[in-house]
C-alpha cells in the first residue's frame, strides 16, 4: 500500500501527526508538505496529491486543511478520484466499503490528532465491498467518462 500525504497551512500539525502514524502503521507513504510558515492554497497541495491517485502512483491519499472542505473539493476535481470529508469512524468505515473513496479529506481544526489516527487507521484498513455499491460508484465514473 503506497499513501500520498498533503497539507496545506492550516494542516500541518495533523499531517505531521498523521505521518507517524503511517510511520508505526509500516505503510509507505510520501509527504508533499507544504513545509511552510505562511500562508498557502489549498489546491495546491490537495489537486497534486489527487492526481497521483488517479494515476496509479498511489493507492490512497489523505489531504489535510483546516476544515477538510477545500481539501475536499480541490481533490474531487481530478476525474478517478472519490475524495471523502471524513470527521468520524464510522463515516470512515463507510466510504471504504460503500463509496471505493481513494482520498480520505480531515481538518486540524475540526477533530484531533487522536481521533484523526483511528479515522486513518479504519480508512486504511477497510476494503470496499462492491456488490450493491458497485452500481453506484459505477455511475459515478460513467458521468466522468463523458
């Protein structure tokens, strides 16, 4: 499993966080920042990080802001990608099963680095469960062919 790690300003605690875990977790990962003091675009970093996705370099990426929100939206853009704002457990179980999610979206400012980590740990360890979801996501990746 190979996992793309982002942030934006407002991220950087919990990405720094979440990087250890990865660490202790044995995945193997890269961190593409930012690495920086002021302020920065959250599109920068979640849209790069996506595209790494949906191209195969990476199984899985987790894109960190302050809210998620931006993270969220920016990495959705890129066609492949099922990014999902995720605050809690189960909603991280959720995704994995339901959804295929290959982005996994969280805000510093919204939880903590101890829930962030089992949100991580559950996103991580899920496997998507197809059948009756498939024609779902299915539909979402006809509507992206068009």
């Amino acid at each position: 499993m190979r996992v793309i790690l982002a942030s934006d300003h407002g991220g950087q605690n919990l990405r720094a966080d979440i990087a250890n875990l990865l660490e202790e977790m044995n995945v193997e990962f890269e961190d593409i920042g930012c690495n920086c003091e002021g302020s920065v675009d959250y599109p920068d970093y979640g849209i790069p990080a996506a595209e790494r996705v949906a191209n195969g370099e990476f199984d899985y990426g987790i894109v960190i802001c302050g809210t998620g929100i931006g993270m969220s939206i920016s990495a959705n853009k890129v066609t492949g990608v099922r990014c999902a704002l995720v605050h809690d457990v189960f909603s991280a179980k959720a995704t994995r099963q339901h959804n295929d999610a290959n982005v996994l979206a969280m805000g510093e400012r919204v939880i903590g680095p101890g829930l962030a980590r089992e949100i991580v740990s559950t996103f991580l360890n899920e496997s998507y469960e197809g059948g009756r979801h498939a024609n779902r996501v299915n539909k979402i990746k006809a509507y992206e062919e068009k």
